[in-house]
C-alpha cells in the first residue's frame, strides 16, 4: 500500500487559473452593481460564442453550484427548492443552486470578498444538450428576474452527427441573433463571431492537449486536478487570456513528462478512469482515497466536455451546432462505448471508476449495461460508486471507502 501522507502535487499554474476565475466573478459582480455590461446566463455547453460577439458578459450558474458542492453547502439549500415543488430526485445542481437564491445565500461571498449576490441577468440562453433540467432552471430565473428566455433544443442519442442534426440546431441558433440584437441594443457582427468562434477552438485545441498528457507514465495530472482547472475552458471560451493560460499549463504539464513527475506522490500502481460527474464535495478525500492505494484516477469523461475542435470559424453557426451536437452527453449508447474503450486504451487504464449519480441520470452512464458490455469486450475492471454531483446526503463515506479498497485488491489480484 502507498505511503498514507499521499498528496497530489498541485500545479503552478493553478494559482493563475484561481486569479482567472476571481477576475472574472468580481467583473460579472461590478457589471452587476454599475450596470456597465449587459449580462447573459447561458448554460456551460450552450451558444456561449454568439453572446459574448454581442458584448455580453456570460455568467454560467452550473459553476455557482459546483461551488455550492464544493463547499458542501448543498444539503442546507436543497430543502428551499424542495419546498417550492422541486423534486428532490432532480439535478441537484438546480436544486441547491436556486435554493440558495431563495436563502439569499451564496459562497461567493465567502470565496470573494466583497461579492454579496449572484450576477444580474438581462437574459437567459441554455442549450438542452446538457439535460431537460437546465431548462426548467433557467425558465425560473427567467420569471424570478423578469428577463427573456431562449433556448436551443438538441437531439439526443446521437449516432453519426448528421447534416440533417447540423441544420435544425445551426438554424435554432441563428433565430437566437434577432431577439438578442434587441437585448445588447446592438447589431450582430459576424466578423465578431468569426474571431470568438476561432479563440474558442484555439481554448478548445489546447485544453484537449492540456488532458491528453495524462497519457504518459506517470500521468503529470489527475482527474481531480482536471476539475478544478477547467474553469477556465467553461466560462472563457472565447479569451485570448485563456489560451494564455492554457499555454501555461502544458508547458507546466510537459515539464513535469520530461523530469518523470507524477501527480500523485508514492506513484501510481493503477491507473484509472472515471466516468461521470465529479462528487464535487469529496474531490479532496477522493484523491487522497485512491492515491494512498497507489491509484491514480488520470482522465474522465466529464473534464472532455469542454473539447470543441469542430468549432469553425469560417462557417461559426453550422460549426457551433456540430461542436454541441458531438457533446458525449447526447451521444448513443454505442457511441459512448466506443468512445470509452478508445480512452481506456489511450490513457492504458487498468479500471474504470463509474460514478452513478443520484439526481443526474443524463451523466450516469453505467445504468444500460454499458459496464457489462465494456467490461466483457476489454477485460478492464470496472467499479461503481453510488453518490451525488451535489447532495453529500445521497453517499455513504464509508462504503464508499470500503468499496475502493476492495476494487484496488482486485486489481492487485489480477496483475
């Protein structure tokens, strides 16, 4: 067994990526207060690109209540949104995210002085291709704000991304452009677009760089690490400061490949990989669970959903409405496992972690048999934690514990 003192050895680069998101929490806050800049709510994989070419600042509540769940506040805010008539079965990113509205509560404050609420909003503009749920959030806010809602519906269960799937969601996005001129008080430039479009692949190029490196032995990063640096790759689409960083970061990271350092301190006998959303309030104890077994959990599927490179500044709608069609999260089921059996065998994983999340169905991928099937076509072990993107309520520390130690002496056992 590893050394117990195992720690993940923290990047750089991070401390730069921290800076990135305050600035950009204290921008949306002072635009907030002055009423400097129109603000648009979008959704963290919708039409970004197109608001900010029309000068909005884009504020994405997803990262507001990872937040909530990072600093384990969920629980005290979900019983709010319950009692309104949310179900305590949905997305509990919705639920603790607008029951902390309703306690006029947020851990922005804490994490930022000096910021007391959430950003204002002159609009809202989600993209279904995350789940049903962000729209019913947004359509919330909406009516508590009394600001306009738009919206692009995409497919689901997606095979090969047709022309036929381009068309509808390309169309739905251009029909956006109208109402939203009428909003920012501006005309649309599609030059403007063109130049966000090509930053964003250029974001999107290096972020799949930045977590392809956790291919190589030892892997220079690990999941855990991938969560908290992808902030930027959410909600700065579109910067030229992000690519900046970006750059900073796979240098960092390709530094590391050349001197032989490994993320995880004591090494990594396993490594793995972890399907479906984080449990935000357990990234810390996670790491160090898997780590102090000799386990690296190197790459993830979710930390991908930020990887745009059909993103097309020569033709920005039809290639916008590709890049967020090709979105994991909509794909087919055999999509999906071809796709998983490609990372297992770039990252060479010895297993793979699935977590099954309570309120987030559309991220659990392990409840059609695709475990069975995978398991059966690589031979990798595969194991399932029971838990929550949000609610610590919904897992159970110590079988949690208890079901890692028992898949890491399988592997032990199959090696």
């Amino acid at each position: 067994m590893a050394d117990k003192e195992t720690r993940s050895r923290r990047l750089k680069t991070a401390s730069d990526i921290a800076r990135f998101m305050a600035d950009y929490y204290y921008q949306l806050d002072e635009a907030t207060r002055s009423g400097s800049r129109k603000i648009a709510w979008c959704t963290s994989v919708g039409p970004a690109e197109i608001l900010k070419s029309m000068g909005f600042l884009t504020y994405f509540p997803e990262t507001h209540a990872a937040l909530i769940g990072t600093r384990k506040l969920a629980a005290d805010f979900i019983p709010s949104a319950n009692a309104i008539g949310y179900s305590p079965d949905i997305c509990s990113y919705l639920t603790a995210d607008i029951g902390a509205y309703l306690k006029g509560v947020t851990p922005l404050a804490k994490t930022f002085p000096g910021i007391e609420r959430i950003p204002g909003a002159h609009v809202f503009v989600y993209n279904t291709n995350q789940c049903r749920d962000v729209q019913d959030w947004f359509s919330w806010y909406s009516k508590e704000f009394g600001a306009p809602l738009l919206g692009v519906e995409t497919h689901r269960n997606i095979g090969e991304v047709t022309a036929a799937h381009v068309t509808s969601i390309a169309s739905q996005m251009e029909n956006l452009i109208e109402p939203l001129e009428k909003i920012a008080g501006r005309k649309f430039d599609m030059d403007e677009l063109k130049n966000v479009v090509a930053l964003s692949r250029k974001c999107s190029v290096l972020w799949e760089k930045c977590l392809a490196t956790a291919s190589a032995v030892p892997s220079p990063l690990t999941f855990f690490d991938a969560t908290t640096l992808m902030g930027p790759a959410v909600v700065g689409r579109g910067l030229q400061s992000v690519i900046d960083l970006y750059g900073l970061l796979l240098e960092e990271l390709s530094e590391r490949i050349e001197s032989g350092e490994g993320a995880t301190q004591g090494g990594e006998r396993y490594r793995l990989y972890w399907d479906g959303m984080p449990v935000w309030g357990r990234l810390s104890m996670h790491s160090k669970l898997f780590g102090d077994l000799g386990a690296a959990v190197i790459a993830s599927t979710y930390c991908s959903s930020w990887i745009f490179n059909s993103l097309d500044p020569a033709a920005p709608f039809e290639s916008m409405a590709r890049a967020y069609a090709e979105l994991f999260i909509v794909r087919s089921e055999a999509y999906k496992e071809k796709y998983i059996r490609e990372k297992l065998e770039f990252f060479k994983c010895d297993g793979i972690v699935y977590h099954d999340a309570k309120t987030c169905p559309n991220n659990s991928n392990c409840r059609y048999g695709l475990v069975q099937r995978l398991r059966s076509g690589t031979g990798i072990p595969a194991l399932i934690l029971h838990g929550d993107l949000n609610d610590m309520r919904l897992i159970s520390d110590e079988q949690t514990k208890t079901n890692v130690e028992a898949f890491i002496e399988q592997l032990e056992e199959n090696s």
